[in-house]
DNA sequence: TTTATGACGTAATTTGAAAGTTAGTCAATC
DNA sequence: GATTGACTAACTTTCAAATTACGTCATAAA
C-alpha cells in the first residue's frame, strides 16, 4: 500500500506525553539515519537501532509497523528536510521562486544531504526494497504541487511561452534529475558551481526574459511558499513526521 | 584493460580470405547482438552465440581473446550505427549540424537501438560486468570529439555567448542523459515528441539566437561530418569492426 | 492501567559443500 | 594453415543446515 503512516497502537493513542513520544520517535529516526548512511540499508537491523536509541526492540515496533516503514519514514523526513530548506531561502530572497534560482536551491539541498541523493539516485544500497514500492500517495501530491508551481510561474509570464507548462514539466525534472546523476563524477569545480550552471541552464531553456514587478514577485513568491508548505504539511502529516 | 580490440592470431594474419573471415566476425556478432537483446548478458554463452553461427567454439575464439571482449564489440558496434546514422542525417540535412538538432537525431539513433539504450543507461541486465570496464581510449576519443564540435559551433558563433564551450559541454551531456534516462517512464506521446521537447530545451538553453548564411552553415556541415569520420574510422579500427 | 521490554517463533538470509556450467585452451582433424 | 570440440579449471547454481533478524506478545516496570 505504500503509506507511511505512523503507527498508532490502540495503547499508542493514550499516551500520557505526546512530546516525549515525538522526541523518542525523533531519536530513533535520528540513529536509523546515521546507521544507514554508515551501514547501507541491509546492514541495518532493529537491534541496532533499539540498541543506538537506548530502548528495547518492541518500542520501536510502537512507532512503525514494519523495519520497511521506518526506513521508509527516515527518507521522508529528508525529503522535509530539503524542502524545509527550501521554503526558508524562498522567504529570505523572494527571487527564489524563479525557476532556474528554486532549480539551485533545491539542487544544492539535495547533494548537501547523502542519504537523499542516495534515494533520488536510487541507490540500492541505501535504498533496498524501497526503491520498489514508492508511495504513490506522495508521488501524486509532489507532482502535483509541481504542476502547480508551473502554471503560477505561467500565469505570471514567467516560462518561456513556445512551450507548454507541462512540457516544461517534464522537461525540467528530466534536466534536473540529469544534472543530479551527473554530479557525482562532475567536472572540477564544486557542487556550487554545478548547480550554477544548472540554473543557468534552466533559467535559458524554460524562463521568459520578461521582468517582474517586486510587488508581483511578492505575491508569486508568497503563493509558492503557501504551496511548499502545503505540501510539507501533508508529507508530514502522512509520514508522522514532528519537528523539522 | 579495457580495449576491444580485434584478436588477430598469427594464423589469423595469413587467413587466405579476409573478406570471408570479416563477414564471419558480422555473423558472429549478428547472433551474439540478437541472443544478448533476447536473454541478457548473463545467459549468453559463447556455446550459444558459435551454434547460432553455425561455427565451432574455438572459431569464436580466434575472433576475439575473450567473452567479454566479443560483447564489448557488440556494443561498440551499436555505437558506431548510431554516428553512422547521425552521419547520414548530417549529410542528407545541413541543419541538422546545429546543436538541438543533433541531439534530436543522435537521441533518436540510440532511443531506436535497445542494445544501446541499455548500453548507455548502464543496464546491468544487458551490459553484465562491462558497466564497470569503460574503454578509456574509446571515451577520451569521444570527449575530444565532442569538445571539437562544441568549439566549432563556437566558432561558427552558434552557442549562447555568457557559458563558456566546455561548460555547454558538460550541461548538454547532462541534460542530454537525463532526458534518456526519462525516455523509459516518459508522458504520454511518442518517443519522437519526447526526442523534439529535448531539441527545443536544447536550442534554448545552449544555442545563439544568430542566423548563420548558407554558405557559413555548408562549412560547418562538412567540418562536423569530418570530425564525425575520424571519430568512426577511429572506433572501427580500434574494435576491428568492417561494415557499418 | 498504561507503557516498555526482550525472549521467542517464524521467516528470511547466509553458509558451505557438492553438483552443474561455462570460459578459454589445445591436440587432433580437416 | 584453419577449424574444431573434448578437456580443465574456474565460476555459478543448488540445496540443506545454520545462523540471523523480523515482528509478536507474555511479562515486567512505571
């Protein structure tokens, strides 16, 4: 079914401390992380990571209902993590939510955090079974949220206007998911001055050349923030997911 | 080490008949293209491939040193249909010299041959252990041609004028690799569209806005086709491949 | 009464040895 | 001189025993 959803147990429910409860969930995932990013994701067993959390096994069962599940939630909350940081920098510097500059913010978010790039690489040894079951729940609300963020940067005149918003759709995560796979055995030159080139790239390739009035780009950049964060708000909901 | 090249054995030298000899190297390498598309890397013996060829094993063998190496000109000759066809589209079509419109032709040649999709998307079902021996001389080859290109059209005044040559380079081969690997789960529409959404991201992001005369565009056509040639003669001469 | 635990049953994985294949060779054949 | 296929060593597969790890739940702790 591919849902991440926290595991409640009936008892669960009637905790005394929701906090301590967010806090332990959170320190387990914390441990899950570490060792998988150390270990690899078959190496990985609930004992240990009852044993790094300083609890015992049924407790980390009280969280999730399978080792699959956590695993699956300690990507998710990456996934939050890098789109977190991206609503910040959205807030600092209202022209992030120009294409080419969000491209770069979400790019540098990504490599800056191996576990994430592991998963969107697909990398089997992070990833395990994973790979295979994603969950389409998600996948459903990150595409459309894109799909959104498109036709507000339309509506603003913002794309390139010989080609459809939702060409450039794909033609966008095509580039970025190709530049992201490149990166590994890039060029001499930092991962910065990669993703440079892919906003560089981007912004040619899909940006319109026409100029936005700072009260418009405070509106655009408002809506893409209410969107992000919608969009983190149900990820975080589905996942169970705390704190950022 | 990595080179496919042909194995010449002493007798092989004085064989009385090398056109006999090259067109049963083509019928070896007909079965072995065929059996790999059809079962995989790690199903096809070199039993199988000699029955198929209506030859005995140790024929094989006076071919190529080894079941790798004999693979390895599999591949290397896919490749060399490709250019071979983008060489042809070169000449049936000056235009089609132009960077977005290169990438169309050679993103189709290889999308067309599964041997070579896989080849390139590093299918470990198609490829086996040859994902991890590139041949080095074969890829600087390559690298070195394409850098040539690039610095062609530079000259010719057809790259956008603010990314230096290299760093078209590098961008394209990116995007040019992700809109492959998007190929396989693409949206709806034929691969051709798919091909022509990656021509038009291509034109965009990496191409000058300058009108080259007809003459100017002759020149270059002909200059990219030589390049093209030397990179083919190369690669045929160093995997002993007669016929395209 | 609610929460946490780790011993336990079961299912999956690993191991190792034996059986089966196959790559590459070369003496025999054409 | 060119070709072959029986041969050997190396690799892969198989299969059962041994080990490991998941997920449960009766019990302990709070």
């Amino acid at each position: 079914m591919g849902s991440y959803g926290p595991y409640v147990s009936a008892n669960a429910e009637r905790l005394r401390d929701p906090r301590q409860r967010a806090e332990r969930a959170t320190r387990i995932l914390d441990v899950a992380a570490d060792l998988l990013l150390r270990h690899g994701y078959r190496r990985v067993t609930i004992d240990d990571v009852a044993e790094g959390a300083g609890i015992g096994k049924g407790t980390v069962y009280l969280h999730w209902k399978t080792r699959e599940q956590l695993f699956g939630v300690v990507f998710a909350r990456e996934v939050l993590y890098a789109m977190d940081e991206l609503r910040q920098a959205l807030r600092r510097d209202l022209e992030a939510c120009l294409l080419h500059n969000f491209a770069r913010v979400y790019f540098l978010a990504i490599t800056d955090r191996p576990l994430l790039r592991g998963f969107l690489l697909a990398d089997p040894h992070l990833l395990g079974k994973l790979t295979s079951s994603p969950d389409t729940a998600r996948d459903e609300r990150h595409g459309s949220m894109a799909r959104d963020y498109l036709n507000l940067l339309a509506e603003y005149g913002l794309l390139r206007d010989d080609m459809r918003a939702d060409e450039v759709g794909y033609a966008y995560q095509a580039t970025f998911e190709g530049f992201l796979r490149a990166e590994g055995d890039a060029p001499a030159g930092g991962t910065e001055q990669w993703a440079d080139l892919l906003a560089r790239t981007v912004r040619r390739a899909f940006e319109s050349e026409a100029a936005i009035p700072d009260a418009r780009l405070r509106d655009l950049a408002a809506a893409t923030v209410a969107l992000l964060s919608g969009l983190i708000d149900a990820d975080r909901a589905e996942s169970g997911i705390p704190e950022g």
